[in-house]
C-alpha cells in the first residue's frame, strides 16, 4: 500500500472517453492522484476504500473497469476479486489489480482470483490509463457482441465444461435459463451439463448428439450447440420452442397450409391419426387426407420419415 509516485508529464491528454472506473485503495494519496488523472482523462470516477464498499458500488454502478489494491483492512483485494466474479452482475468487469508486491505468487494470485491485468507501485497514471482504454475496448467489444446475439434473437450462453460454470450469456439466455431451470445464474443446470458431457464423448462420432429438449406440454427450452471456443468453453444457442411456433416453422419450411403443419406437428407428438382428430375437432378420415397432402409436399412415404424431417426443421437440425 504503498503512495504513487506523482509524474503530471506523463499524462496523456484526455479524450473524453465516456467510461466509469471504480477505484478501491485505502491510501488517500493514490485515491486523490488516480481521481484526478481519470477525471482528466474523460472518465466518470468512483472511489471506494475497503471491500465491502467496493462489492457494493461495483453491484449498484456496473464500472467499466475496476482499478483493484491487492492488500487492504478486512477483505483484501484477492477476495473482493473473487466475490466480483461469482457474480453475474459483476462478472464481465474487468478487475487491474495495484500492488506493490511482484512476487510470482502474489502475481498469479491476482490472475487466479479474476485479475486481468496488474500495475505495480508506485503508481504511474500513464501507465494506469493505457491499461484501463485497452480492458475498456475489450469489454465493451464483449457486451456489443452479446447485445447484437440478443438483438438477433441468438440466446447464447458459454459453458467452460471443466467445472461446468457459465463463463457469459446474453440477457436473452439468461432470462430463459432463469424460467426453465432453477438453479444459480453463475452455473449451468445439470441437465445441460449433462448433455454437454454426452457431446463430449460423442465427439467423431458418425451421428452427431441431437438438440437438447427441456420440458413438456406447449412450452419448451431447446438447445443446441454452436461453436467449442479454444479455451474448452462450449457456446450453446437456446430457445424457446411452443406449440404455436413449431407449426409456424413447419409452415415457412415445407409450404404446408395451417391444417396440414398442425397435423404433422402431432405426428411429430406421437399422436395417432384418432387422436389428432380429436385435437383438432376432425375426423380420422379428415385427417389421413390432410396426411397424404403432407406425403406429397415433403416427398416421404411414412409418418416416420415425415416426423423425422419435421424434427430436424423445428430443432434447426
């Protein structure tokens, strides 16, 4: 906890940059010269001088970057650190530990705690704002990428299979997730663990794992798989799947009138052709009809090829 080191020549001059940095230290010297040098620099600055404080402002403001002392009263920086990222609120903000210990361990406690980056004492300002734009334009790019999945209607989460934690997901996932599964936002439910896992082994295989469906009735969570990034973290793409939405898409897909998609949805269900009459308030007969319109058009002989075409169309397949 050592004072900065007070250099005002280094100082970049500032750009306005529409960013907020948290600042914890509880040394008042390298609070008053690191708050002058953001406000300089553009940036809106929040202060905070023990842990506590520090969980608290990071939870209610959402800072772009959190500048971070490894050594403070209480909780230390190491923990302030961890509890950040078992937070999905928090998880995404960059952490740039300060510290005045170059030690290996104490470096590579700062990185397996959740650090992205580290400055050493005394603190040099322009070394500090380099550090800050450059995790700031990483973030930033992150959340704008996650934004346009969601604005596209791509509900996707990243799972890091080793531990099975959830390492990002788009609002959109996570809205999903939180309605089908109870379970803590930071983990991914067991099911999908599951399934990941029976991916994993299938992996070569000649037939490649179906999509995973989640629960029954007219509503439904599907997922599938997108891309396994380098880092072993799987991208997962969900959705939610309903009686409605199916027999629209069997309807873009295959050109079928309303009737017809809807009697080859509860083929797809399992459903005999007595049952579905009786769900859509039809004949057996009517329905056979309604069948054989549906053979023509997906150029299938059977209700299973029909059902099988049917399910690779409404899973994505």
């Amino acid at each position: 906890m050592q004072p900065a080191e007070r250099r005002p020549n280094e100082l970049p001059a500032g750009d306005g940059a529409a960013g907020i940095v948290l600042i914890v230290d509880d040394v008042p010297e390298n609070l008053a010269l690191l708050h002058d040098a953001l406000d300089d620099a553009g940036y809106t600055v929040l202060v905070a001088t023990r842990g506590e404080a520090a969980l608290q402002r990071a939870r209610q403001a959402l800072p772009d970057v959190i500048l971070l002392d490894a050594l403070m009263p209480g909780i230390d920086g190491f923990e302030v650190a961890r509890r950040l990222k078992a937070d999905f609120a928090t998880q995404g903000i960059p952490i740039v530990f300060m510290t005045g210990l170059t030690e290996t361990e104490h470096v590579v406690a700062a990185f397996a705690s959740g650090g992205a980056d580290y400055v050493t004492k005394p603190i040099r300002p322009a070394e500090v704002l380099a550090r800050i734009a450059a995790h700031m334009t990483s973030a930033r790019q992150m959340r704008q990428a996650r934004s346009a999945l969601d604005a596209f209607g791509q509900a996707t989460v990243a799972v890091r299979a080793a531990d099975g934690r959830i390492v990002w997901q788009t609002p959109l996932a996570r809205g999903l997730l939180k309605a089908a599964f109870d379970n803590p936002e930071h983990v991914a439910p067991p099911e999908l663990l599951d399934w990941i896992a029976a991916a994993l082994r299938a992996r070569g295989a000649a037939q490649p794992i179906p999509p995973l469906l989640h629960g029954s009735g007219s509503r439904r969570l599907l997922a599938s798989f997108h891309d396994q990034t380098a880092d072993d973290e799987w991208l997962v793409v969900l959705r939610e799947e309903n009686d409605a939405s199916a027999i629209d898409s069997l309807i873009a897909a295959f050109r079928l009138t309303r009737r017809e998609a809807e009697v080859l949805y509860w083929v797809v269900q399992g459903k005999t052709s007595k049952d579905i009459g009786d769900i859509l308030g039809s004949s057996p007969r009517t329905v056979n009809k309604h069948l054989e319109h549906v053979f023509e058009k997906l150029g299938v002989e059977t209700r299973t090829a029909a059902a099988n075409l049917a399910i690779g169309r409404m899973r994505g397949a």
